[in-house]
C-alpha cells in the first residue's frame, strides 16, 4: 500500500488523546523604546493569538489529520481553561471529557513578540500531580473511552496528569483491550510496563534515558545511531522513533538497523510543536497498519509541514496528502492561496475560477476546463470535499476520493491550481480569489448559483460555457450500473 491509502484509512480512526492541556498565548507587538525603569523593550502590543498547546496541540493535529480524538486531561476552572476550551471547540474538537478542577489553574504558556522577535515566554498554571479525586474522574472517563477507540497517544509533559495510578489504570486496559499506544513523555521510564507500541523521545529525552552526554548538531545522528536501540528494551517497546530537531528522526525496530530520516532544517524558532505533530502522524500510521519504516516517514512529513510555519500550528489532512503526493498544482492551505493569488496579480494575470466535484472525470468537464482556461491566463478549480459530495449528491457520491480527483485535475494542462473545499458554497474561496471571470458549465444557469452576487460585487464577471450533451458523471454511473448488472457476476 502507498503512504496515501493509510491516510484515507485513518480517516475512520477514532484516537484518545492524553496528557497536560496547555493555552499557548500569542502576544505581537512592536518596540519602539526602551522602558524607564530597566533596559527591557516595552513592546506595543497589536494581536493576541490563542492556540492549544501541550497535548491539546497533539488532539489538534489527530483532529487536523482527519481521523476523530476523544480528548482527556485536566484544567483548572479560570478564565484561561475558557480560553482554552473555545480554541478546542473552534477546532472541532469536544471538550466534555476536560474536566475542571477548581484546586487547579489552567497550564498557560504565554509568548511575547515585538516584530516576530519572540522576548520572552512567560509560563503559569498547576503542575503538581492531580488529586485522588479527580484521578478517579480521569480513570472514570479512561475505562469508558479507552475500549471505544483504535489507538492512544500520550503527550506527558510532567504536569501531572500522567499519575503512578492513571499510568495503572492504562496498563490494565491495554491488557484487556489491545491497541495502537504511542507514547511522548519527558518521563518514559514510568511506562516500562504499559505494553506499548512506539515511544517519541526528543534528543534530550533519549540522552537522558541512555544517560550519555549531550553532543551537538550533526554529530547526535552517529551518537544516537549507535545507541538508541536500547531504548527498545529500556522502555520495553516494538519502536522508538527518537527525533532530533533539525537533524530529523532515527527509528529503531527489534533485529532491523536503525533507519534515519533527515529534514530539511528550518529555524527552531518555528518548531514548536512539531514533536507533537510528529506523535500524532506517527500514532495514526501505525493505527492504520503502516510499517514502522513508513509510518515514520509519514510522521516526519506531518512535522515537516508544521515547521514552516511560526507558533504552534497543526498540519492538515491535505498538506500531508499534497506533500506525499508532490503535486504543485495543489494548494493546501488559504494562506499559500493568498501568496499565489497575489503574485499574479502582481503580473498583471487575468484569473479564472470554476468549481464542482469532479467525480469520474469525462469528456464534458474536460472540454469547459479546457475553455475555462482561455479566457484567461490562470485557471484555479475549487473541488468539493467528500463530505460536501455525500450531502450534496447522496451517500454514494463522491466514486472517487478527494485525493484522487485532485491527482487527475491536477494532470490537465488546462488546469493552473487545484484547491479543495470543504464548505457548501465556493464563496469563501472566491473571497480570496476574486476571480477576474467565474465559469460554471452549460448545466447551470446564473439563477442557479448563490456565487453570482458575490463575484458582480467584488467586480468579476459570470459565464456559463456550453453544455456538452448527454454526458455526465450520473450518466455514467448509470450506464456502467444498467451494463454489468445484467451480466453474470465473474
Ligand atoms: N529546526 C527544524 N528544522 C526542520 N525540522 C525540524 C526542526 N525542528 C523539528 N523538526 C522536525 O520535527 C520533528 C520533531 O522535532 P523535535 O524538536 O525533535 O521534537 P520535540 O518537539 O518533541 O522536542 C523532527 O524529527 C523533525 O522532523
Ligand atoms: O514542557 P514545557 O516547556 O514546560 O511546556 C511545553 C512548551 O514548551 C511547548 O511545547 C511544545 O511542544 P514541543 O515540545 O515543541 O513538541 C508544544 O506542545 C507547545 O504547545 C508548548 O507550549
């Protein structure tokens, strides 16, 4: 199976994340003087960003990958869990197994940047371990929710929540109720028992539990290469995925020699959270079936992607597909949209924008693409999502997956960009765009279509291209349908 299909298997996993939630703050601002009493920057602050950090940034990238997380852990009931709960919520994710501890404040990490300088990171919140009762509450939700999944991935940040008597309680379950376990903790040690499948020590971590000394940049790979296996028994696991920052990740597997998986370095200062993303790509991989080797990789291309960007960030279900796919006509992300958009704007580039499902493509869309594009220089298509098939045309649509009809969109010369959506209406997408011409095919007429307003408004012009008759994706499914159900089945 190519890395791809475990992404479309995943999809359907459901994952229970646990560990120390954390509210990762975002103060930017600008300096312009110094402040009176010491020589510190007084910093003008514009934006302030919250984002899940510590493990609700590991259930945010299970979430972002595409597959469902249950999300355990503890906070406190303050103004920051509230926070911290509305990015969760945003995000999709359900916040009903958090549960508020008023013996608690909530973990916050709080960063402060004058014109993307990080200054300073000011921390707060409780770090010591929960109380008996709430333990009870957190073992309570465990024995409900631990059965229900497929895997589990455990960000233990030393905050607390990983107690002697939590850490019990998941090795019992993991007896009764085997599953994909992947473990992240600045204390690996305390899991020696639990059975589990993988670990992710950073650098540190794994120098720590080899108890070898600290080396620097390149010179860790040899290091850890001679070493790391021992890891394997120290922890008692199947796979130990040590991840090197920069460097990237060296994986090690029972009677198989080590396997290292470079990166392409980019600037700690946008890392954060990449162990986290690494988890979580690793976690769903192996949950899917992957081997360790290829699980790994996938795992390394999700951080990949979060390193490109500053703070804590997630990556995405179709990142990781465009990354592993290498297709450049696809564009993944809203922002790298605008950085395109406005290049060629920049050139002056008259834009052309269609959209539709693209379901079995045939002669007809191939013809009005084809069209599309002349009557400008860039054509960008904008491709419904599966989910916004199933609801628009019933649940046996879409025939072939997202990825799939984004690898064969992407294959028209006709076609400049390919971008996938997820809403029931392109007008978002067209927000960004403000397409010079919107084409829609003969099979619509401008009654039809909620978009028309929007693009006379942003100062854009509608055509309908002819219809090319009596073919359709319907059509074909049809006539494929009427065909072969009335041949003896092979
Ligand atoms: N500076 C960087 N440049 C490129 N890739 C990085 C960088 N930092 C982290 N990564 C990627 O993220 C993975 C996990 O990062 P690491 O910093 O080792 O984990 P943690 O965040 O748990 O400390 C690495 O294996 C690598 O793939
Ligand atoms: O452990 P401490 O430093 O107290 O707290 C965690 C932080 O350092 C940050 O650690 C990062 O993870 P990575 O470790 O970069 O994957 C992310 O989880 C951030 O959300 C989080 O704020």
């Amino acid at each position: 199976m190519i890395a791809q299909q475990y992404l479309d298997k995943w999809t359907n996993l459901h994952v229970l994340a646990i560990g120390e939630a954390m509210l990762d703050c975002y103060l930017e601002g600008t300096s312009n003087r110094l402040c009176r009493e010491a020589p510190v920057p007084i910093v003008d602050i514009n934006s302030l960003k919250d984002v899940p950090g510590g493990a609700a940034n590991t259930a945010a990238n299970i979430a972002r990958l595409g597959a469902s997380v249950s999300f355990l852990s503890v906070i406190g009931t303050d103004l920051e869990g509230d926070r911290l709960k509305r990015t969760l919520q945003e995000r999709g994710i359900s916040t009903h197994n958090l549960i508020a501890s008023t013996q608690r404040q909530t973990l916050l990490k709080q960063r402060i940047s004058s014109d993307s300088q990080l200054l300073l990171r000011c921390d707060r919140g409780s770090t010591e371990n929960i109380d008996p009762q709430i333990e009870n509450q957190l073992i309570e939700n465990l024995n409900r929710l631990y059965p229900t999944c497929d895997a589990t991935v455990i960000s233990d940040y030393g905050g607390g929540i990983l107690t002697p008597r939590i850490i019990q309680t998941i090795a019992q379950l993991q007896t009764q109720y085997p599953r994909t376990i992947v473990v992240d903790s600045k204390q690996l040690k305390n899991f020696q028992f639990v059975n589990i499948t993988a670990i992710k020590p950073n650098y540190q971590q794994a120098i720590q539990l080899l108890e070898i000394s600290a080396l620097k940049g390149k010179e860790r790979i040899q290091q850890i290469v001679d070493w790391g296996a021992k890891l394997l028994d120290l922890i008692n696991t199947q796979l130990a995925a040590v991840t090197l920052d920069a460097e990237g990740a060296i994986i090690f597997e029972r009677n198989n020699p080590p396997y290292i998986i470079p990166s392409h370095p980019t600037s700690n200062s946008q890392a954060t959270g990449a162990g986290d993303t690494f988890v979580s790509g690793l976690t769903l991989a192996l949950a899917a079936g992957a081997a360790g080797k290829l699980a790994a990789s996938i795992a390394s291309a999700t951080a990949a992607i979060v390193v490109t960007q500053p703070g804590t960030t997630t990556c995405s279900l179709s990142a990781l597909h465009q990354s592993l796919s290498g297709n450049q006509k696809l564009v993944v992300s809203r922002e790298s949209l605008v950085t395109s958009i406005q290049e060629h704007r920049n050139w002056k580039h008259k834009i052309v924008f269609t959209n539709g499902c693209f379901d079995l493509l045939h002669l007809g869309h191939v013809t009005y693409l084809k069209q599309a594009k002349q009557l400008g220089d860039i054509l960008i298509v904008g491709v419904n999502s599966d989910e916004s098939i199933r609801q628009l045309k019933g649940a046996n649509r879409p025939v072939n997956c997202l990825s799939d009809r984004l690898a064969i969109l992407s294959a028209l010369e006709s076609v400049d960009y390919v971008i996938p959506f997820a809403e029931s209406t392109p007008s978002e997408l067209i927000k960004i765009i403000r397409p010079d011409i919107y084409v829609k095919g003969g099979d619509y007429t401008p009654e039809m279509l909620p978009e028309v307003p929007l693009i006379e408004e942003l100062g854009g012009e509608v055509k309908i291209l002819p219809y090319v008759s009596n073919i359709s994706t319907t059509a074909i499914v049809n006539r494929i349908y009427q065909t072969f159900s009335k041949l003896p089945s092979i």
